[in-house]
C-alpha cells in the first residue's frame, strides 16, 4: 500500500477547497468560547490521544496479528485527526471550531509523541525498536496549509462579505459531499486488487477499534456534561484519524520502509469514511432533537 498520487496530491488539495469552505461559516466568537471553556478540548485530547491507542492496544490483545501489521495499528492509533473529521463535523453540524482546535493541537503533539511510542511498539510487538524520526517542518507545513491557512481565508472571507458567506454556504455543504464522495470512490478504485486480502487481514479490528472510539468519545463528553454538537465532534476527530499520514510514515525510504505497516491504516481510511458519514446522519438528526 504505497503512498500515490492521490494521497499525496489531490487528497490535500480537496481537503484544502473544502477547509476554506468551512472557514465561511466560523467566526472569532467560535474559538473564543472554546478558549473561555477548555473542558471540551482537554476531554477531546484525552480521548484521541490516550484512549484511542488503548482500545488499540487492548484489541490486539484479543487479535492474534502478525507483528508488522500490530506495530501498523497502534501507528494509526498514535496518528492525530485528519482534516476530513473538520468536514464531517461540519456535516454533523457539531462544533467545527472545537474540532479544528483538536486536529491542529494533536496534530502538534503527535509530531513528538508518535516517534516515542512506535519505538515502543516495534519492541513490544517485533522485539527491536528503530527510532522514527518524523518531518517535523514538512507536518507542521502540512496543517498549515490544509486546515489553518484556508480556514483563516474562509473567516476573513465571511468577516468582509457576510451576505456573500451566508448565500454561499448549503452550495458549499453540497460541495463538500460531492468531494468527500470522491475520495472514498477514489480510495476504492485505486485498491480494489487488494481490498479483499487487506480486509481479511485487518478488517475485523480497525472496524471495533472505529466504533468503540466514536461510541465511547461520545458517552465520554455526555459523561463531562459537554453539549450534543461538542460530544459530536469529539467522537467524530476520535474516530477519523490521518490515515494519510501514517501511510506515509509507514512506507517512507526515510521512516519505517515498510508496506505491510500501512495495511490497517489504509483499510482504517476506508471503514472510517462508511463509520463517519453513519456517524454524521445519526448525529445531524439528533442535533434537531437535542439542544443540551
């Protein structure tokens, strides 16, 4: 499963059209209330960055995996949120300030955690460890040119022509859909030789490790008192990871060089898309029903 050209080139470039999209309907006073109320955004962190790799972890405890398919999981469980869980919050009509917030703030962190902890893995699982040294700039560019830098655009967009912004937002949620299924079409096409041994291998568990996470991030932040569009957002960035990313770390010459370590991330990728948008009419209705 070798990083192509859609993962490295029309991927970003759709999740960055759609990132300025989503940047039309955020103001200031979003990120303020998140600043004001950071409960929601440290019981997201706790949920993506600690919970997350547990379930992973406690799965394969109960799944018998080769040794280089396990490391393959628990890379995709160290992995931050995608910028996708921005579009399908926003779908969701969860809070989309709170999951930008997470994205950017993990994807931070998980520059310097993810060498650590595959370290770890690689010992635990393969019996030696091999030091993965990240692209720390080339990630950070990464975030900054697909979520903060067309989110910024889209905001300032808004702040100048407000009734433009306004008339322009149901066309951009149907463009959002259109592209998002494009991507899952696209992901398909390109592995359809494959998808059946992928699955076979690593289907079972990357699909209990999405679900547990969207259920239990959700149940996590009711627990915490947290409102319906802020407990959707949580379970959604929990549950979409930056498969992506871990593809990348995976079969890069320079990090880990080895293909068998991205098979559960690019299935993962393909459940989660199926998982998400399950996630997004189940939560967009509730949304109607519930105003906690």
């Amino acid at each position: 499963m070798q990083a192509n050209i859609f993962t490295e080139v029309f991927l970003p470039i759709a999740l960055g059209i759609i990132m300025l999209g989503m940047g039309l309907s955020l103001t200031l006073d979003d990120f303020k209330r998140i600043a004001l109320f950071p409960k929601a955004t440290i019981v997201g962190l706790f949920c993506q960055l600690v919970l997350l790799p547990l379930i992973a972890f406690g799965m394969l405890q109960l799944f018998s995996l080769p040794a280089e398919l396990a490391v393959g999981v628990m890379l995709l469980a160290f992995c931050p949120g995608g910028a996708t869980s921005n579009l399908l919050s926003n779908l969701a009509r969860a809070d989309v300030a709170l999951s930008i917030t997470l994205t950017a703030i993990s994807s931070m962190i998980t520059v310097f955690t993810i060498p650590f902890f595959i370290n770890l893995s690689m010992e635990y699982f393969i019996g030696e460890g091999k030091y993965v040294e990240l692209p720390v700039l080339r990630t950070m560019l990464q975030i900054i040119v697909i979520t903060i830098i067309p989110v910024t655009i889209g905001m300032l967009l808004r702040w100048k022509s407000p009734a433009l912004s306004q008339r322009a937002e149901k066309p951009v949620k149907v463009a959002s859909a259109i592209f998002i299924t494009l991507i899952i079409f696209g992901a398909i096409m390109k592995e359809r030789e494959h998808l059946v041994e992928f699955f076979a291998q690593v289907g079972s568990i990357t699909l209990l490790i999405n679900l547990l996470i969207l259920a239990l991030a959700y149940g996590i932040g009711k627990l915490f008192k947290l409102s319906h569009p802020q407990r959707s957002a949580l379970a959604i960035e929990s549950g979409i990871q930056n498969g992506t990313l871990a593809i990348a770390i995976a079969t890069s010459s320079m990090l880990l060089n080895n293909s068998q370590m991205s098979i559960p991330a690019a299935i993962y990728s393909l459940i989660m898309f199926v998982t998400g948008g399950l996630a997004v009419y189940l939560f967009s209705r509730t949304f109607m029903f519930d105003k906690a």
